[in-house]
C-alpha cells in the first residue's frame, strides 16, 4: 500500500503531461475575416484618366503678309462674335536697300525724270501744231462762206485739225505715263511715313471673332510681321464640352455609344453625369508610366449635365471617368477576394455550423470588388473572404 502511494506522485505527473500533450496537438479554430452573400445592384466599369475640350475649337490666322499690331487680348477674355476684333494687320514697311540696289534706283529715277522731260517737250510741240491746225482750220471754214476757197482744201484743213488733235492726246498720255514711272521709280526710296485715320481704315485689316465664347490662347502676342497663315490666337466656346478619355483597346471593344459615364474627383463634391457619342475607329500607341507600350483609343462622351454645373470647368481639366460597360439593378453577389480556384471551377468556404464547407460556385460578371453569383450560394451565408493555406473543408473556424 505504502508503495502505491509513492508512485502516486509520478503517475499524476504522467497523466498532466498526457492531458498537456493532447491540449497542444489539439486542433484549434482557425481564425478568419468572413464576409455575407448580398443582393444589390451591381456594375462593371472601365476605369480611366481623361480630359474635358472645348467641342468646336478655333485656330485665328493671318490671311496675308503685313505688319501685325500687338494683341490686347488675354486668355479668358469674353469675345462676340463679328464683333470683337481679335487682331489688326496694316501694311509692312519697305525693305532695305543696299549701295547696288540704291544705285540702280537711283538711275531709274534719273532715266525717268529725263522721259518726263522729253514728253513734256512732245507735249507742248503737239499743243502748238494743234493750236495752229485748229487756227487753220476756222479760218478755213471762214472763207468757205464765202466760197473763196474749195471744198477740198476746207476738207484737208479739217482733217489736220483731227490729226493734230489725236497727236496733242497721245502727247498727254506719254507725259501722265512718264510721270507714273516717274513715281514708281522714286517709290524705291520711300520709307515709312505717318498714316492718317482715313488711310488707316482703308489700309488696315481687322480680324474678327468668328464666334461668340472666350479665348482660349494668345499664340502671337508681340508685334510682328507676319505671312499667310501664322497662327495668331485660339478660341472656342467653353460652355460646349466634351470628355476625350483614352482607355485600353480590350476596354474599349466593350464600350457602346450611349453608354452612361460618371465622373469622380473632378473638383466639385457631386459627381457628373454623361454619356458615349463615339468610340473612335482608330487607335494609337502610348508608353505606360511602367513603360509598356499599351494600344488605346479615344472614347469621346458629352456631359449630361446643365450648362451652370460646368462652369467652373474648361478646356483641358483632368477628369477621372468612369464608363459603365453592364449593370444590373439586382443581382446576388459576393466580394472578389472569397473566390478562388479549385480545378477547373471557382469555389468559396462557407462557414457552415462553426466549419468550413467547400462549395463550388457559378459567378458571372465581376467589377473587381465584387462579382456576380449564379448558382452555389444563398443570401445571408457568411464565406471567407480572402482564405488562406489553413482553410480547407471541415476545419474549425473562428471569425475576427
């Protein structure tokens, strides 16, 4: 008996090393973030950066070679249209002369006031052998009166007169035409001069605004000469926007005219609404901020929103869009992260009675936050979202 109760001792240290052992390989719920199968609408969009644009630009050019004044205007200012004058042209100075180009002006101007010498001298012979054939002839016709002298010489008085007449205004075209060239040939020398306000309205050339709106640029500020077809300022009507939003080509595809567009983080605490015109036809190349070279396309959208709530909108502002591709009013869902592959069908675990159920699920469309489920699930069940390597079916769970 004695011997029993010494080894008493060591036998309850046998069994609470036992009970200690078995507390230790014991399994223990595996603690868990779960998440509850819902009802509720649900879209897919396509996510992208974007900027608004006036719908109708203007790009004001010069129509001809001259001297531009300077532009008043700024950027922002209010324009009317076929009122306010944009930009005023008035004729250039001349150009410079060289000591050979002088030279030969120079020359050109003595040889032509020598030509206005020589008709002048024609001139006034012609007047004198017109005034004595017109002499000649009313005295001719004097003595026809009277029959002193023939019908043939009165005939040959008259004919000198015309004659002599006709030679007295070819003289006076030959001296206005020596006097032009005359001009012409010292206009080489000419340099600027003042201008009236007479010759200004008739000389210089107003541009005006096209249409009614706002400036947009001042692309030629400063006074310059400028030739046909400098640009010399932008403008547009900024109360007609537009978004221009580049996305994936992949995304693009699933983009239909029409489609409702919601824009976020745009400046104002509301978000606007829009929608789809046109998905343009071609794409072009752009080198991501990782460096990959992506294909996207311009999808252009106009806002569906009244005139006042773009006002403090203009052309080029960042827009960050949102273009809905299909939603649905009511659909049972699920957050992404609880769906995960097994074989070849996606599955969740439910947490069925404190354990976890392995049950394979039909899903539809997804949003990347959450998807669309078919078949599988109820709502009301609670799954494990995001399960690790430690979920598997009939493991104990504990939810967080």
């Amino acid at each position: 008996m004695k011997a029993i109760v010494r080894q008493l001792p060591l036998v309850a240290a046998a069994l609470g090393g036992a009970a200690l052992l078995a507390y230790a390989l014991w399994p223990r719920p595996v603690e868990v973030d779960v998440v509850r199968v819902t009802r509720g609408p649900l879209q897919v969009v396509v996510e992208e950066d974007g900027k608004t644009r006036v719908k109708e630009r203007y790009i004001v050019s010069a129509p001809l070679t001259g001297q531009l004044t300077r532009i008043e205007l700024e950027a922002g200012d209010t324009i009317e249209a076929e009122k306010t004058v944009l930009a005023t042209i008035q004729p250039t100075d001349p150009a410079l002369l060289d000591a050979r180009l002088r030279a030969e002006s120079e020359a050109r101007v003595k040889s032509a006031e020598s030509a206005t010498q020589q008709a002048e001298a024609r001139s006034a012979a012609a007047r004198e052998a017109h005034g004595l054939a017109d002499h000649q002839y009313q005295r001719a016709k004097g003595l026809s009166l009277t029959n002193a002298i023939s019908k043939e010489l009165l005939d040959a008085a008259e004919h000198q007169e015309r004659i002599a007449a006709e030679t007295l205004r070819a003289a006076v075209f030959a001296l206005q035409v020596a006097k032009y060239e005359l001009d012409l040939a010292k206009s080489a020398f000419v340099r600027t001069r003042p201008i009236t306000d007479v010759e200004s309205d008739q000389t210089r050339l107003e541009i005006r605004s096209p249409i009614s709106g706002r400036v947009l640029r001042v692309l030629q500020e400063s006074a310059a000469v400028v030739t046909p077809g400098k640009s010399l300022l932008e403008v547009g009507n900024t109360q007609e926007l537009e978004m221009e939003i580049d996305v994936l080509s992949a995304d693009a595809a699933q983009i239909q005219s029409g489609a409702r567009v919601i824009l976020q983080h745009w400046g104002g605490e509301v978000p606007l609404k829009g929608r789809v015109r046109l998905v343009e036809p071609s794409g072009f190349t752009k080198i991501s901020a990782l460096g990959v070279e992506e294909q996207r396309v311009n999808v252009i959208a106009d806002f569906d929103e009244p005139p006042e709530r773009l006002r403090s909108l203009g052309d080029a502002f960042r827009v960050e869009a949102a273009i809905v591709i299909w939603e649905i009013d009511d659909t049972l869902q699920l957050p992404a992260g609880a769906l995960f592959r097994s074989g070849s069908e996606w599955a969740v675990f439910v947490n069925k009675n404190g354990r976890a159920e392995l049950r394979a699920v039909s899903s539809g469309r997804s949003n990347g936050r959450m998807t669309q489920i078919l078949q599988g699930l109820s709502e009301g069940e609670t799954v494990v979202a995001f399960p690790s390597d430690q979920v598997r079916s009939g493991v104990s769970l504990k939810e967080k």
